[in-house]
C-alpha cells in the first residue's frame, strides 16, 4: 500500500489563511507507519505540538504490512527532504533510522528504544532520533493476569505475535514467567499475514487454548477488524493493547493511548521544526495505561466479568 496525502494546517485569521493558501508549505513532515493520522480525533492530537499557524503539509508512506518495503519507503521520504520524519512503530522507526543520519526522526513505538539500539539513551538519545514509546510489549504479564480474573479456571493461553517485528521476541520469556507463575501454559502462534491469522486461530482451537493474549504490532492493527472477527468466531476470549479493538468487539484492552502518544510526538515535531535537536529531548515515556472491557461481548462469549474487575475499568462498553 502506497499513499500519499497533503494535509494543511490553517489556523489564525482569515487574512493569514488567504495568505497560507497562497504560499508552498514552509515544512513537509513524512509518516512513515501503518497507522497514519486519517482520523480527526488522531490529527487533532498530533497538531497539538504545533503553534498555530504552522503552515506544513504531511506525505505518508505504509508498507501494508510487508516491513521488507519500508526502506525503499523511507529512501522516497529522505529524497523528498522533508524536515522531519515519523516512525509510528518500530519497523518503521528502524527504516528511518537506517535511511538518514542527518534528518530528525520522531518515532512512537511500543518497546524499548535503548534495548532495542534506537538510541543511545532515555535521558540523552544522541544522533537525529527521540520519540515516545508506551512499552507496550512490556505489558503480556499483566494482561496474562486480567485474562486469569476473567477465567479462574483457565490454564492454557496463546500468545499472538508477528515474527517479522523486530520486537516480537523480547519480551516472550517475561511472558513465559508469568504464565508459569499463574500454572498456565504458554502456547506461542505467530502469523505476518492474514492468511496465518487464520491458521493461528484454527491451531489454537485444536490445541484447546482458553484465552489469547495479542501482542502489540502494526500489521495487526490494520487487521484489527478481521482479527477481532476471528476471535469472534472461534468464542476465544482475547485481550489486546489498544482499545480500537474493543470499540469494533473484541472482549479487553490494556495498554496506552494512542492520541496520547500521537499528541506527545507532534509536540516534539513541533519543537524539532521550531530549531530544537532530537539528541536533545529525552524519550518520553506513556505511563497512563487504560483498561477497556466489552461487557456485550463478554456476555456472548457466556463469561461473567467479575464485579471487582468491572470497577477497576476506566471503560465498560455496553
């Protein structure tokens, strides 16, 4: 998937708007993502880091889940010399990073940059990258837990995650401790495209798993409708990391938000175009995490949500 899209940003008096419209956008900002900013509520979140009336135009770039594009991707966007560049997940951020040294990159994504060799450090992260991340992927524990409150007698569950990520194995053995510590067994499926959606879901059936804990990942939340269908499908209870999945019928979410994140780095983007360098804004951390449950679908699944589960919820939907 290619797309490609101008979106300008007007604000102050009409006098400055006929000027604006007048003019070629002082900054272009490339996206580069599988999730772009198409929806009002996420574009509003992002431009809240920019004084208002920044006259800028954004071009995205996805790979449509296959990461093997992303490098030509982020070369387009190097060649466009835009001022900055987004990464909005970790494929992406690794293209970019690869792709240019001098061109400050912004990246959001849900593991740990340090870890991972993003950069160098939280506090000092040198070179042209800083971003957010939510540590995302740090979360299976806990949401192994939710699962265990849900169903008490559960004692086999699936982890979902997409080989192809850089960040789908770092966080397994933390995973893998927790189910042992809850007497579950872990059973780990894997699928990079849609069509191995399918076939992880029939395994887990054949294997009897209970639950399924999907690990956070691009390709996944672009297939956020037909994964939450399949779930559906197959009466498996599931829990996510993103409440998009909940909104459209999956069972739980836990995990950050991602107008949060998108509001955090549109205000470094803002910051880096007004002169500022990423080697010197720290990465900054999401430590607001929300707990999203589907009482309807909870219902046609036959569970029963436990009354301390539900009043810890920031959100029961119905």
């Amino acid at each position: 998937m290619r797309r490609r899209d101008f979106i300008t940003f007007l604000g102050g008096t009409t006098a400055w708007v006929a000027a604006a419209r007048a003019q070629e956008p002082r900054h272009v900002i490339g996206f580069l993502g599988e999730v772009s900013l198409s929806s009002p509520r996420a574009l509003a979140a992002f431009y809240q880091g920019f004084v208002e009336g920044k006259n800028l135009s954004i071009e995205f770039r996805g790979a449509g889940g296959q990461y093997d594009h992303l490098p030509s991707l982020a070369a387009e966007l190097v060649a466009r010399n835009v001022s900055v560049i987004v990464a909005y997940d970790l494929p992406s951020a690794f293209a970019a990073k690869e792709a240019t040294k001098t061109i400050p990159v912004v990246f959001g994504v849900g593991a740990d940059p340090v870890k991972l060799g993003l950069v160098d450090s939280f506090n000092r992260p040198r070179g042209n990258l800083t971003g957010v991340t939510t540590l995302l992927g740090s979360l299976g524990p806990k949401q192994l837990e939710l699962l265990r409150e849900l169903l008490p007698n559960s004692n086999k569950v699936a982890l979902l995650l997409n080989p192809s990520n850089p960040n789908a194995q770092i966080d397994t053995p933390e995973i893998q401790a927790a189910a042992d510590a809850l007497g579950e067994r872990l059973e780990v499926l894997t699928a990079s495209t849609e069509s191995e959606l399918e076939t992880s879901f029939t395994t887990s059936v054949g294997q009897g798993v209970h639950a399924l804990v999907v690990k956070p990942d691009p390709l996944f939340m672009s297939l956020r409708e037909r994964l939450v269908a399949l779930a559906a499908h197959h009466a498996i209870p599931a829990i996510y990391s993103h409440r998009e999945f909940v909104e459209l019928g999956g069972l739980m979410s836990y995990g950050g938000t991602r107008l949060d994140a998108y509001r955090q780095i549109g205000m470094y983007t803002g910051r880096i175009l007004k002169g500022e360098r990423p080697a010197d804004l720290p990465v900054q951390q999401s430590i607001k995490f929300d707990l999203v449950i589907n009482l309807k679908t909870a219902k046609v699944l036959g569970l029963t949500v436990p009354p301390e589960l539900l009043a810890r919820a920031d959100e029961v939907i119905e």
